[in-house]
C-alpha cells in the first residue's frame, strides 16, 4: 500500500485491486496488515463484524457497478464534525461538516453571531431557531447512507478553513417526523457555554459563560494547533503555535513517567474540587497550581476524575456527553493539554476516567438524546440508544424498550458501530492529541454484563455481547495508538477475561479496581460479616477479635492484575454510610487529642497495606493529609479542603507519613513487584505479616491493629522457605515520632531469622517494614 495523507490531513494508505466484470455481486472480505511500532505485521481493522457472537475482524463489501471505493477509519475523530478537509492537490484547508443522521430528512449547517465588540455573545440557538445569525450562510449537507457531509464544490464559501475557524454552529436537522431541531455536534472540539443554564429551547439572552457547554453552540477548532500561553483560554485564541512546537518540550531528562503499570502510585484526582476556599467548581488552572504539589508528595500518576463535556459544572463529572470535548468551564482542551505536559516535565503519568456506559442523563436533549428522530414517537430510531424490539411490544409503556444497565442511563447502541466507534475514537484522540497516558473506563460491569430491559428487567443477552465487542475494540483500539498506555476498568464482575490478552481470547485490559480489597480493610457501608471490614471494626475502638484470615484471602489476590486503594471518590462520598478514611478510623469521634492520634495511626496502617500490597496502589486526593470533609457528587464545592494549607498544619505528620513511604515503595523493586505472600495472621492479636519478593530483595511487613504495643517483642513462625533465614533490618516505621507515633519499633537492629521464625517489635495500630540484609 502506498503512503499518503486522506482528505483530512491525517495518515492514509492506498492501494488499488481489481476485479472482473464477471465478479459483479460477489461478496469480498479485507483488511489491512501492517508494520506498527514494536510490532510487524499487524492486522489494523480494530473494528469487528457486526455478528454478536463473532470477533472476525474484517470488512465485506459487495461488488457492484460505479462503486469503486472502499474506505476503512481506524478512528472517526477527524472524519465526523467540523474538520479541516484538503482538495486534491491544495496545501491549504478548507472545512468540512459531517454528521451521522440516518434518519433524517435535511441536515444543514447554521452559525450564532460571535461579535465581541458589539456586546456580550449568547451563544445559545433557540428552538424556533432564535440566534441564528442572519447574515451568515447556511452551509446544506448531502446524504451519504445516513452521513450527512457538506461539499465545497457545491458550497465554495467552505473553501478556507480559516474563515471558520472559532465560529459558532449547530446542526439543523429535520429528523424523521419533519420537525426541525437544533442539535450539537457530538464530534465538537469545543463548546462556548461554560456554566450550568440550560434554557430548555428558549429565548436566551444571557451571556455565553453562564450556558451549560453540553446544550451551547459548539465551535470550529484546530486541534493541530495549541495555545503558548496558558491563560488564553477566550475562545478566540492569541497565541496559537503547531502541536509539535508545543510537545517538543514535553519531557525532563531522568524524569520521564512509568510505562508498566506495576511501577504507578496514582492519585486520584477530581479538579473541580481544587481552588480551596473557593466554593466554585475547580479549574484546570487550580490543576496547573497543584502539579508541582503532586511532585512533592510523590507519586507518579495522577487519574483525573472524568473532564470530557458533562452537564454542569458542579459536579464530578460522570455525565458525559460530548467525548472529544473538554469541559468548558473547567478551561477546555488547550488547558488539559498545558496540565499533562507538566505533569510529564516532573515524570508523571497521566490517567483519565471516561464514561461509557451511559451519557448525560440530563440537559442532553441536544446531543444524543432524539438526534434525528422523535424518541416519543419512533423511540426505536433514537440511534443512540439501544431500543430493544419495537415500540408495540411495549404496549402503555413507549420507554419499555430501552435497556438499563445500572449506571445513570439506558446503555447506548453498542450493536451500532457508529456509537462503538465514536468511543473508541475518543479514546485514540486523548492519547494522540492530548498524550494522556491511559484510560480508567467507568463501571464496565455495565457494559458487557447487566444490560435488562427496561419494561421487565430481563436480561439481554445480544446487548451484553455487544458491549464485550466494543470493550475488545477498545482495546485494540488503545493499543494500536500507543502500545504502552494504561487500560483499566472499573470491573466488579470478577470475570477473568477483563485482564487476558485479547490474544487469549479476552478483552485485553491491564487492570480492574479491587473493590472487595477495600471492603476488607475498611469495611464502612452496607456490607456483610463476609468481610474483615478491618478499620470499620477497630474504629469502634472496642477490643476483640479482627478477621485478619479474610483479609489475608484479599491481599494474596492482590497479584492478579487489581489496582489496589483504601479510598476513592465512590467509597468516600458515593456509597451509603461511607466516610472518608480518617473518620472511619475513629467512627465519626471528633478529630482532636488523642483521638486524632488513633485516627491517624489507624489510617496509616490502612494506608500501608494498599500500598505494599502487589496490586497497583491508588487513593483519593485529600488522603494524605486526612481530609475529613464530606466528598459527594453534589456538594463538594461546599467541602474543598486545603491540601496546600494542611501539609503543614494538622495534616503535617499523615503528610511526611505518605512522602516517606512512597519514596519506600518507589525505591524498592520487591515493593512493586507483584509477588506477595501473607506468612501469618492472627485475629485476636490483629496482627497480619507478608512478604514481598523480587530478584535480589526481599521486604517482610508486620502490622498489627491492636491498640497496645508488641513492645516487648511479637513471635512470628512460619514455614523456613516462606521467611528465609538471615538477617533483616527494619527500613520504614509507620509509629514513627516524625509522623505523629510513639516511635515503638526495631530501631536500625538486624534481627535474626532462624527456621521460618522471628521476634519483632510491633507499635500499635501501625506496621514495620524489613528488608533482608544477610
């Protein structure tokens, strides 16, 4: 196949086949092998057929007369939207408009005015078409088997790019019963509202900072080009410069971010919650202020809490709509994009969450929902959203066929490629665009198991297979852009293909969240006595037995492929009696005195385990300095905490405590291997031990819950081969006086192992970590 550039400026190849005119009505298979990085002769259809029980990757077509192309997209980011288009043989862009809109009767291009010398724009276009500017073009689509595109031959005005470029537009579209509507673009870049009104189809005569994003007009974007200087984020930009200018400096000699999954300490982190005391919603300028405290505490990636376009800005973002667009009012693309390269500069890895199990289920009748059809009336033609059936087996009843799936909204039509690579097409324009280092996918449970139908909550099963294939070609998709970005899953299905090889037969993810590991260690919320439950007990601050040998079970399946946490955004502020870890530790007793003291030391025994579990270790922004404030979905603009501020105040000891240890596990290979093995545990004394192995080391970890202690020494015995014989040195102590302890340990003393046994002190409600020397 022959090199070349596509119409969009992005990468092709070309070859030409052909065929006898006896072959007319025949059907043909194809692909396309090739020589990618670290890998040569790769099959690149990620796509598969659109057969539910089939992983075929291939394309068909039937030969027929006057057709003579056929065209692959390994992704749709620059072939849907308005995107720069290339006549044969012109160095310079024109524009393109595409839609997807099978059902539609007339799709046209309509621009709001955006003058800011003759006042404030609104940005908003009305149902009966209120702001649309009159004096600008009209630009109509054509049909192509449902893809609605302009045609500069046809419309010569769209011939430079440049014209259009920071205008702002909506798709005009007749849907099927001939009504018009007003419709975003889902493909957009950009979208001028920056706030949370929504004016439901009214006259609107705000200002555009004050519009919900997901219902504004979107805005004609370059994405090929960056701005230089972080503040110029108005939409008209000042100071743009090409992407390979702004990435050249992208990274700092010695520091650049892991590439294995098993070397992440990652801190989750929810921008909108940054800007302490501010109560509005946090900023990717707070991010930019925040990064070099990341460094400071050190950890090596930082998983932002989903900013791809949600409804409103005052919450945590799970109600995404428009997956190529940046949230607008946190500071949009060109910001995220400053933000990952400094976070590269300082050798840190950048994960985002995404959501695609669900869209916005709210102020989105402007983008997915009804796009070119009536969903009251054809609900089966509401493309976007899988409609089992039709509407008369559904009688009394219209919504009975949409499928639930126990995220926030009915599951999209994964059985449509167009919808399944929408989202694979934002996955590979984060990683290409934006060089974000991997994905954690929202509750994939959703996708490709709990699909019921909404009438009766039957499960359906072609809806469950449909979601694996798209899980398969996401994968493959992520893979292909960049070999060694991160995919993980937010899985509590324990199903095992999550994390095989596609080549195995799985969907091909790097790792899922271990949900029970947090149920075991701490336990709050409504769970059963199936779990240890560990600091929910102990927080009660009674004596008595702790199932250590249940918790044991948690930490050995640490080694399969699990990202391992004490906390995150669901279980601090999502589930149901759940609190933030510190208030755990002392059940919800004020935090002063000496009930501070516990609180603390309790935490970092939490702490201490996830981190030196095998697992990816991984937690919540404000943990590191016991954060105590509600974390929820809906209010936590009214509970920031200073993160800065408490580094040196309350939170100073918690602090040097969560420094310290990551620079021991950092440091330490043993520590970031993914061999484990609990040599001991026992319930009344609540004490646990386990060993931690990589070539040429060896760490051994006792920790203990009890609220006296082992001053004078605790006897661990074990099999010799589990506990090697010879000489081991304590390195890290959790009750340490620099992190607020009784400074109860082993000092710098090398203790002697002798047939599997050993006497240690062990301090209360913390750990002691060893390595062997000898």
């Amino acid at each position: 196949m022959a090199a070349s550039q596509d119409e969009t400026g992005c990468d092709a190849f070309t070859t030409s086949v052909s065929f006898d005119a006896g072959q007319i009505g025949t059907t043909f298979q194809w692909g396309v092998v090739a020589d990618i990085v670290g890998a040569s002769s790769t099959w690149v259809v990620v796509t598969e057929v659109p057969d539910e029980s089939s992983n075929q990757l291939y394309r068909s077509f039937t030969l027929a007369e006057g057709e003579t192309q056929q065209d692959y997209w390994f992704a749709t980011g620059r072939r849907f939207g308005a995107q720069k288009y290339f006549l044969p043989g012109s160095a310079s862009p024109g524009i393109r408009f595409a839609v997807w809109a099978p059902h539609a009767r007339n799709v046209e291009v309509v621009f709001a005015p955006f003058v800011v010398t003759s006042g404030t724009p609104t940005g908003y276009i009305a149902d009966d078409g209120m702001g649309v500017d009159p004096a600008a073009m009209v630009v109509p689509l054509l049909s192509k088997g449902g893809v609605w595109e302009s045609n500069i031959a046809r419309t010569p005005a769209l011939a430079n790019f440049d014209d259009y470029l920071n205008r702002l537009y909506m798709y005009r579209i007749t849907n099927e019963q001939g009504t018009q509507t007003y419709k975003v673009d889902i493909f957009s870049r950009n979208q001028v509202g920056r706030g949370g009104t929504n004016p439901a189809g009214a006259h609107y005569n705000g200002s555009y900072p004050d519009l919900d994003g997901i219902v504004s007009c979107s805005v004609v974007s370059d994405p090929d080009q960056l701005t230089q200087d972080f503040n110029d984020a108005g939409i008209e930009k000042q100071t743009l410069i090409p992407e390979e200018e702004f990435w050249a400096s992208e990274y700092s000699a010695g520091l650049t971010p892991p590439q294995n999954i098993a070397d992440l300490i990652i801190y989750e982190l929810h921008v909108g919650s940054l800007g302490f005391p501010s109560t509005s919603a946090g900023t990717f300028a707070d991010a930019m202020a925040f990064v070099d405290k990341l460094m400071d505490l050190g950890v090596n990636a930082v998983e932002l809490l989903p900013v791809l376009e949600f409804d409103g800005d005052l919450q945590w973002g799970y109600g995404t709509s428009l997956f190529f667009c940046l949230q607008t009012s946190a500071g949009g693309a060109n910001q995220l994009k400053h933000f990952v390269r400094a976070c590269h500069q300082r050798g840190i890895a950048v994960i985002l969450d995404v959501v695609y199990n669900h869209f916005a289920t709210k102020n989105n009748e402007r983008s997915e929902w009804g796009y070119d059809s009536d969903p009251y009336v054809t609900p089966q033609d509401n493309v976007w959203y899988w409609y089992q059936g039709q509407p008369i087996d559904y009688p009394g009843n219209l919504n009975g066929g949409y499928l639930n799936n126990g995220s926030s909204g009915y599951t999209p039509r994964f059985s449509e490629e167009n919808v399944r690579q929408m989202f694979t097409s934002s996955a590979a324009a984060l990683l290409d665009d934006f060089h974000i280092d991997g994905l954690r996918v929202d509750l994939t449970d959703a996708i490709h198991q709990n699909n019921t139908l909404n009438a009766n909550g039957a499960s359906i099963g072609s809806a469950n297979q449909y979601g694996i294939k798209f899980l398969r070609e996401l994968a493959r998709t992520v893979k292909m852009v960049n070999a060694t970005a991160f995919l993980i899953a937010e899985d509590h299905t324990g199903w095992s293909a999550m994390t095989q090889s596609l080549g195995q037969g799985g969907v091909g993810f790097e790792a899922v969240w271990y949900a029970d590991f947090y149920h075991h260690l701490i336990g709050d919320g409504n769970y059963g006595d199936n779990y240890a439950k560990l600091l929910k007990s102990a927080g009660y601050g009674v004596a008595g037995p702790l199932n250590m040998d249940y918790f044991a079970g948690a930490l050995l399946a640490t080694q399969y492929s699990k990202i391992a946490y004490h906390e995150n955004h669901d279980e601090a502020g999502n589930e149901t009696n759940t609190e933030r870890t510190i208030v755990t530790a002392v059940n919800q007793a004020p935090l002063f005195g000496a009930t501070r003291k516990y609180a603390e030391g309790r935490s970092r025994f939490a702490f201490g385990l996830a981190a030196l579990s095998a697992g990816t270790p991984m937690f919540l922004m404000g943990e590191e300095i016991g954060a105590a404030k509600y974390f929820r979905y809906n209010d936590f603009f009214l509970n920031k905490e200073d993160l800065v501020g408490e580094r040196t105040s309350d939170g100073r000891f918690l602090f040097r405590f969560y420094q310290d240890l990551l620079r021991l596990v950092t440091a330490k290979p043993a520590a970031r291997s993914r061999a484990l093995d609990v040599i001991y545990r026992h319930n009344n004394n609540r004490v646990i031990a386990l060993t931690r192995s990589s070539p040429g080391q060896q760490l051994l970890m006792l920790a203990s819950l009890n609220d006296a202690p082992f001053d004078q020494g605790y006897f661990i015995g074990t099999d010799s081969w589990r506990l090697p014989a010879g000489g081991w040195q304590e390195v890290f102590n959790s009750d340490a006086a620099i992190y607020g302890g009784d400074n109860v340990g082993n000092s710098s003393a090398i203790l002697q192992v002798n047939s599997g046994q050993m006497n240690a002190v062990i301090p209360a409600r913390g750990f002691v970590v060893f390595v062997k020397v000898s």
